[in-house]
C-alpha cells in the first residue's frame, strides 16, 4: 500500500466512523422521543449503505 492508498483509506475510515456515530445520534434522538423500532432502523440504514463493513 503506497502513501495515497493509505491516505484514501483513512479518509474512508474516517467518514465511515463520522457516518455511523450520526446515524446513531439520530437513532438515539428518535427513541427518546418514542420511536421504539430506531435501533433497528439504524442497523438497517448501516448494513445496506456498507459503511459497516469497510
């Protein structure tokens, strides 16, 4: 792996963290006010957008 891969994956890495702790924030908003399948929601939102597996 030369430098610019490295780079590219850490920027990857990097959007990918900020991405997951969004949407968790979210989810986390949506069950205090009530909505009981967020949790859900977000592992679904995560699994099909594959930010999970990078």
């Amino acid at each position: 792996m030369d430098k610019h891969d490295l780079i590219n994956q850490l920027q990857l890495d990097t959007m990918a963290e900020n991405f997951e702790k969004a949407i968790s924030q979210a989810a986390d908003a949506l069950q205090k006010k009530g909505y009981k399948n967020a949790g859900t929601i977000k592992d679904k939102i995560l699994e099909t957008s594959g930010y999970r597996y990078l």
